[in-house]
C-alpha cells in the first residue's frame, strides 16, 4: 500500500543525504544521550571527516539504502534512517533509525519513516526479513517498532555497560508476510 509515494508520506519523506547533513549529524553525535540511543559504542564525538566517510562509504555499497528524513512542509534534515548489511541470497536487511533532531521527537516522524523504509524494503528491494537492535532501555524506540509491526525474536543479555550497569540488546524482526497482513 503505497501512502503518498514511494519515499514520500503524510508527514515526511524520504530523501538522500546531502553533504550539509552532515554537520547536523556531527553535532548529533556530539550529544551523549542521542548517541547512547544510536550506538552501542562508548558516546565519542566523530569529527565531520569521520561522519562523511561513513556515509560515503554506505552509500557506495551496493549492501546499504541510506535515507534522510524530512518534513513534507520544509526542507531540515530531521534523521536518517537506513536498510543496511543487506545478505541477498537470503533476502535479510538491517534496519537503523535516528531521529536527530530532538524537537522533532514523538511527533508520529519516526512511524511514517519506518513504515516507508519497510515498504522499500518489501517491495523495492525484494528483501523477506528486515531486522534491527535496539538496547533495553530505548523504551520510545521499542514501542515504535512493536507499533509497526516488529517481533522481538531474543536478546543478547548484558549486552552493553552504561554508567556501570548493564543492559541486554533485543533482536526484532519481520517477515514479508507480517507486514503484508498488517498493510490491510
């Protein structure tokens, strides 16, 4: 079921990255809180020569599809959201998203991105499961994902240690025929 369009919903759409996202991504990854959201890796601020190799880098595979996020009525980059490390033969992708900007948090931005990043991944790139991790403590991300349609299959327990506790990392996933059931 298409919404608006292919990458484009009620609310946002979805674009690619452009080099002036960049610095709002580096100033994202300075925000310890943002980025123990993000990352499992120790909240370390990447230098903007750091952010743009790795996009650079995602988007030159032929493995990764990655997107910007912005509003219908305006052109700021609000996130970016991404199928990434796709197995072909198997027909698996992962999925990652980061709603950067904090005051575009809990304003439904996050549930239209996935929904047309699933669509993509469903439809466009033939893909049957699509996967992500999310950290225990991530409670908005996790009703997000619940919300649209993903299973939490496990966990990896204790996967992560912040602030001298540990926390255990959830695998979610859906199938093709899940989310095509929940499309009616």
């Amino acid at each position: 079921m298409l919404i608006n369009g292919l990458l484009k919903g009620n609310k946002i759409r979805l674009t690619s990255l452009r080099d002036s996202d960049i610095i709002d991504i580096t100033t994202w990854y300075e925000d310890a809180h943002s980025l123990r959201l993000f990352d499992t890796m120790p909240s370390y601020p990447y230098s903007e020569r750091h952010i743009s190799t790795w996009i650079r880098n995602r988007q030159e595979s032929n493995e990764n599809y990655m997107f910007a996020i912005r509003p219908i009525d305006n052109d700021s980059f609000i996130g970016y959201i991404d199928l990434n490390d796709i197995s072909w033969n198997n027909k698996v992708g992962n999925l990652s998203i980061g709603i950067g900007a904090k005051d575009a948090r809990g304003k439904g931005y996050g549930t239209e991105a996935m929904n047309l990043i699933l669509q993509f991944g469903f439809h466009e790139l033939n893909l049957h499961r699509i996967q992500l991790n999310v950290l225990s403590y991530n409670e908005p991300a996790i009703a997000l994902y619940e919300k649209v349609g993903f299973t939490r299959e496990g966990s990896y327990r204790e996967f992560v240690q912040r602030d001298g506790k540990k926390f255990d990392m959830y695998l979610y996933g859906i199938l093709y025929p899940e989310w095509l059931k929940n499309q009616k």
